[in-house]
C-alpha cells in the first residue's frame, strides 16, 4: 500500500518499516504461548500459557521503562508517567485470551501495537502529558468461562470480587478458584484502576470481517458495536435403542435440536442484516451411534446493532422452539447468559481518527463492529474509540486469521497519532 509519500514522505515510510518489523516479531513471540497444533493459539484465562504469556508481557513493559502492575482480577496494566498525571490517562488495549484454536491477532494485536506505538512516542517525544497506559484485559472472549469481558467488567464496576460471578470451565473449575490458582484475588495486588482517572480509551484490533480488504480500505472507524446475547439451551428427550424404537414412538432430542437450528437460520435470514444468529456448539447425550440422543445442549449467539431489535428476535425464536419442543414431546429449558447492548462509540474520537487518516492520505470508512470488544465496557465509563485494520479473506477465532505486517504498521501509526494528539496535546 502506498501511503503518505509526499509532505510526510521518508519519516513516515522509515516509521512504517520500524513499525512493521516490530509488530511481525511481537505477534510472532506472542503466539509462542499457546501455540496448538492447528498452527493457532490456544489461551484461555488463568491457564499456563496465558499466565506465561501476561508475565512475559509484564517484563517487556518493564524493559520499555513502564510502571507495570497487576491488578486483582489479573488485567495486566503498563503505565508512561505523564507530567499532568492528575488530568487523567490516555488508555489503549485489548487481550491476550483467545477462542480455542484461535488466531494470532484478536486481541493480541491492540496489545503488541500499543506497546510500539508507547515505545516510538517516549523515543520521539519523551514524557506526555497524560499517563499513556495499556491494558491487557482479561477473559474478552468468554472462551473459558462464560462469561466475556471479565476483566474490563472488573474496571468498569460491572463486576465486582465482592461477588465474583458463578461461572464455570468445561472441568467444573470455577471463575474464583481459577483465578486463586493463578496468583490473583481479592487483596493480592494493586489497587483498582479508577474509571474517573481515564480520559480516553482506544482499541486497535483486527476488523474480523471482509468489508476493509473487499473495499481496499486501509481503516475502518467504529461508529459502534453490535449488542450480543448468548444463551444455552437444554432439551431433553428419551434415549432408547435405535433398532427397536418405531419412528412414530421417540423423543428423539437431536431431532428436535435439528429442526430448532434450521429454525434459527430460517427466522435469521427472514429477519435479514444486521441479524445475524449462530448455534455454535452442541453436546449430545449419549452421543452413540446405535442409541437415540436423549438430551442435547446448544448454545446460541445472536447480534445486532439495535439491543431490541435483537430481544424481539429472540423472544420469537425462542416461541418457536417451544412449539417444536411441544409436537416433539421434549422438554426445554434455557438460560440466557449474556446480554451485551449495543454500544456507540465516541463520535469526537471517531472524527479525530478520520482526520489522522486524511492527513496521512489513508481509504478508510465508517463501520460497526460486529464482534464484541472490551472497549464497549470503556465506553460505560469514558471516551471511547475503536480502529479496525482489514482482516485477510475477513477470517478470524480461526488459526487462518492474517493481517499482513504492512498493514498492520499502518493501524499502529493511526494510533500513535491519536495517542500523541491525546497525550501530548490536550490536557
Ligand atoms: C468476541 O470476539 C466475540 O465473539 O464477539
Ligand atoms: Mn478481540
Ligand atoms: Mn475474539
């Protein structure tokens, strides 16, 4: 891509190389921490590699000259020293936790551009004015727990250790006994991070979609991010033998989860864009060849940018599996366990990102995420923007997930500039 060639011509060309040289070998080291077998990463909240991965983090801060702390739900926090700290922090992050076999830039991405962006910024123009700060939040995902968005939770006063939720991991670990276990908890570390000390929060992240590469835009501004509810359901059945069972005489749960998913493709399409509603998991019981299904568990994940829009959606979908749990003679039951509303972002950082693209003569465009990110919880308390770079082919929580280098240096250096206008400018 050929960018910013005349008035800003070799500094900002050799910026990019550095860039890009720097970012190719921190996601590289990153994705050492949980590398699978797929050729993804792995990492799930508290586990080993995750813990290897937010220490290592934490030395590399170190080594930049930052303030490094841990705070108690484990979010990992790198902090530059402004001159008018009491004027309150510029923030940019994201995560280090992946889906399982997932790729090597969700997250990771925000967390190695950040610290480069951080680096140059201090090597360029010494001490802010504000605190740079970055943040390596906890559990985005929900991949372990079911329960995204832990970590920005924690800061935003949407969770608290006083109540730490009741989840579980597929073993039966709870949330608090897997936190313990990794060294974190209530009174283990540094104090809270206070919301009323951020002046603004930024998350560089890979689109996730194909719009960027399929319309050659370098950026892509977030207006928003879509609401998001997910819920698991439960059917229950008859598990019987499967040579001796008549058609006419089953409860034959797999069945019926069969017809309640094409359910949900059928009423997604009807309902059309932004609607879009996924069964991504299932667990079927006992799961044999030769014997009906007596029981499956399903989840579903459904978004939209309007949170009712999406509640109507649901209401009626889940109407309908109730009637084909009824003619099917099945039982059905559900718990709905998240409930993200749709967020908007800040249009003032928005604007500022779109002059920064314009100054450095990057394609860019307007667009919603539809993937959920920590920044919907910082919105909540703060000033809070997203920058997108293309995703390839706009695969992702896949081990296929790639973003070339150069454009990746590109996101970094839009950072950066939103960073300094933020950090050395205002106050
Ligand atoms: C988080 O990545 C999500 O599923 O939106
Ligand atoms: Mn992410
Ligand atoms: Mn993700």
């Amino acid at each position: 891509m050929d960018i910013a060639v005349d008035s800003y011509g070799e500094t900002r060309a050799t910026e990019l190389a550095l860039f890009k040289a720097s970012i190719e070998e921190t996601i590289e080291w990153l994705s050492l921490f949980g590398a699978d077998a797929s050729g993804g990463v792995t990492r799930l909240l508290y586990d080993a590699s995750w813990q290897e991965a937010q220490s290592t983090l934490a030395q590399r801060m170190l080594q930049l000259g930052l303030e490094v702390t841990f705070d108690e739900v484990g979010n990992l926090h790198g902090i530059l020293k402004g001159s008018h700290s009491h004027t309150g922090a510029i923030v940019t992050g994201s995560h280090i936790d992946t889906v399982v076999h997932g790729g090597k830039f969700d997250g990771t991405y925000g967390i190695a551009a950040g610290m480069i962006a951080i680096q140059h910024l201090w090597k360029q123009y010494g001490r802010p004015k504000r605190d740079l700060h970055i943040i390596s939040f906890c559990e985005e995902e929900g991949s372990r727990f079911p329960l995204a968005y832990w970590g920005s939770g924690y800061i935003t006063g949407r969770y608290s250790l006083a109540q730490v939720p009741e989840a579980h991991d597929l073993m039966g670990i709870s949330l608090l006994e897997a936190m313990t276990a990794a060294g974190f908890g209530a009174g283990t570390n540094s104090p809270k991070l206070v919301p009323e000390g951020i002046h603004a929060f930024i998350e560089l992240h890979i689109e996730q979609g194909a719009v960027l590469e399929q319309e050659k835009q370098a950026i892509g501004l977030v207006q928003g991010i879509v609401g998001q509810k997910r819920l698991t359901f439960e059917v229950g059945g008859i598990a019987n033998h499967a040579g001796t069972t008549p058609m006419t005489m089953r409860s034959d749960a797999l069945a019926g989860v069969a017809e309640m998913i094409q359910e949900v493709e059928h009423r997604a399409k009807a309902y059309g864009p932004p609607l879009v509603a996924t069964v991504g998991s299932l667990e079927i019981k006992p799961n044999l060849t030769n014997v009906i299904a007596g029981h499956v568990t399903f989840t579903l994940d459904a978004r939209h940018a309007n949170s009712s829009e999406l509640a109507v959606f649901c209401e009626a979908l889940i109407t309908g599996f109730d009637e084909i749990a009824l003619k099917r003679n099945l039982a059905l039951s559900y718990k709905e366990w998240m409930d993200a509303a749709a967020v908007m972002l800040d249009s003032g950082l928005t604007q500022q990102v779109e002059v920064i693209c314009q100054r450095n003569k990057l394609p860019y465009r307007q667009m919603f995420s539809g993937a959920g990110h920590d920044a919907q919880l910082m919105q909540s308390i703060c000033p809070s923007t997203m920058i997108f770079v293309p995703s390839r082919a706009g695969i992702s929580h896949s081990s296929e997930e790639y973003t070339s280098s150069e454009e990746l240096a590109v996101g970094i250096l839009v950072l950066k500039d939103l960073l300094y206008e933020l950090a050395y400018h205002e106050h």
